[in-house]
C-alpha cells in the first residue's frame, strides 16, 4: 500500500515506521513538520493530491499536556484544525485516515474500563482539542479509523519510564502519583496493531492499549524492580502534586471492541515493559 505518516519523527511515528518498513509490502511516505505542516491547508491539499496515498497515518500532534493549558491557540490548530484538513483531503483524495486520540478525551469519573461510546468529557484542553480532532474526522469523511490509546512510552523521546530511571541516578527517594489509574502502552505494540488495522475496511473507533492497568506509582516500582534498582518510591495523591493540566483519575480503555473485531489483544503491559526495558537498558 501507498502509505502517508504525518509527524514520521515523534515517539509513535519512528516505531510505526519501522514495523511498517520490516512488513517490507509498502511505499512510504514520510513527512514531519518540515516536509508537511498539518495546520496549513494548502500544504495538505498539495502533498496529498501530489502523492495520492491508498492510507494516511496521523501522528503528528502537540503532546505537551500542560503545555496545551497556555499554548492554546497552538494545541488547537495541531491538535484539531490538523486533523481536520487531513480528513477533508482524505476524503476527496479517498484515502483511508488513522488517527491516534487520547484516553484524555474522558473524565476519569468510571470505575470501570471506558468503552467507546462512553460519554466523553475531557478534564484539560489537551483532551478537547484531542476530542473535537474526533467530532472533526467523524463530520468530515467516512473511511476513518481513530485509535484512542493511553500512557505511551518508546524508544523515541521523552517519557516516563526514562525519567524515573534518570530521577533514580540523584535521588535516593521519589514521590510519584498513586490515585491516577491507566494502561502503559508500548509504542512497539501499539505500532504493530495500527498496522494490523490499516489493513482492513473496518472503519470507526477503537480504544488500543497493552492489556491491564495501573497507578504511576505502581508503574514506577514496576520499573525500579525491573531494572534492580533499590528507591524509596513514595505514593502520593494527585493533590499532592499540583500540575496546571488536570488529569483523569480512572482512564483505563476497555479493548473488548478491539477483540471483537478480530484483531491480536495487546499483551499485557508488564511483559512489554519488560521488553521495552531490555533494550533501553542495554543502550544505555
Ligand atoms: N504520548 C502519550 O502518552 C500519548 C497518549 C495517548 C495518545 N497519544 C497520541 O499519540 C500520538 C503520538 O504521540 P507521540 O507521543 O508519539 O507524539 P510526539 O512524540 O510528540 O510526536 C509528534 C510529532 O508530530 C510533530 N508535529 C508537531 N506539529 C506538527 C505539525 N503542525 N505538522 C506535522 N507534524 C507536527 C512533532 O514535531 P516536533 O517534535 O518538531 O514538534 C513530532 O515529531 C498523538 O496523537 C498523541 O496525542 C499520546
């Protein structure tokens, strides 16, 4: 397949590019912001009427969930006018479009698994840019796939496996947030079932993590104890640790849909962490 990615540099776009590059079946198109900005609808309309993809991978987005509460203008044209061009041009060009959204696009207020129809609620302007990217995609064209998904951590980048392992080098004790529930994802699985997807006609919405769920806190003493690293790891309530962009407390995404569909369930997310860890701290 003809295959276009937007924002190919970012955690989530480098993994995808290399699954998508070892399926060895594909022509690829990469762009990032310097090749194809996706605020600007002139240069969408050009590059994808130039290139005329079978498939368009939206990965590009601004991610800074704090700083999407002060950059507003910014986070909304990236995370919503964007993906709003892509799926006008996709439309006319008959391009199927995936597009990756956020856990962040509900309350928190479950106490069970969100399935995709839940009522969405976003607590921080991250997640209503991420949601009104949805309410845009879904207005605009028919062949969609959104994929929301949650926690993300890769080779790639910033996140928060590497910071806990970066805090652990100077600190003998750390505070990390234990009243805030989700799945770590992978983005090497993650990458694997976007690729699974692209190639089916079973369009609409999935929510796609690795399998169980956790706290932060938890997650963070998962990964001291996997890299046999002795901390004083200390839980502490989301109040106790003020952020200018309010999160979910309860965020976890049932992948029952994602099954029923047919598709591989992701594995769980301690054997991915376990993978993932292998390799970061072999090279590091
Ligand atoms: N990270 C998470 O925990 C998480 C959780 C749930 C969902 N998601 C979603 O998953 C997707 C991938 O996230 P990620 O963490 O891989 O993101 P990321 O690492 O921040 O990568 C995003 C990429 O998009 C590029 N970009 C920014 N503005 C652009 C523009 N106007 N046009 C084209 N490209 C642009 C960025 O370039 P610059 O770096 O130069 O700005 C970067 O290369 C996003 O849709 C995100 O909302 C992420």
């Amino acid at each position: 397949m003809k295959i276009l990615i937007t924002g190919y540099k970012g955690m989530l776009g480098s993994d995808l590019v290399e699954t998508l590059k070892n399926e060895n079946q594909h022509e690829l198109i990469l762009t990032d912001v310097e090749e194809l900005d996706i605020t600007k609808l002139d240069q969408v309309k050009k590059i994808l009427n130039e290139e005329n993809p079978e498939v368009i991978i939206n990965v590009a987005a601004y991610t800074d969930v704090d700083g999407c509460e002060t950059n507003r203008d910014l986070a909304y044209n990236i995370n919503s006018i964007g993906p709003k061009n892509l799926a006008v041009v996709a439309d006319e060009i008959n391009a199927k479009l995936l597009h990756i959204s956020t856990d962040y696009v509900f309350d928190g207020n479950n106490s069970k698994p969100y399935i995709e129809g839940d009522k969405t609620n976003p607590k921080s302007y991250y997640g209503e840019t991420k949601l009104q990217a949805e309410l845009f995609i879904k207005n605009e064209m028919k062949n969609y796939f959104i994929v929301r998904t949650a926690w993300l951590y890769g080779f790639n980048g910033k996140n928060f496996v590497k910071t806990m392992l970066e805090l652990s080098k100077n600190n003998d004790k750390i505070t990390v947030v234990n009243d805030q529930h989700g799945s770590p994802t992978f983005t090497k699985d993650l990458a694997i079932a976007i690729c699974e997807l692209i190639k089916t006609d079973k369009y609409g919405t999935y929510h796609v993590t690795n399998n169980d769920n956790c706290t932060w806190y938890e997650f963070a003493s998962k990964i001291f104890e996997l890299a046999n690293i002795k901390i004083n790891i200390i839980p502490v309530t989301t109040s106790e640790y003020p952020t200018p962009a309010q999160r979910p407390k309860y965020s976890v995404l049932s992948n029952e849909k994602w099954k029923n569909a047919g598709f591989n369930s992701l594995r769980h997310y301690e054997d991915a962490l376990k993978s993932y860890m292998e390799i970061e701290l072999e090279n590091n």
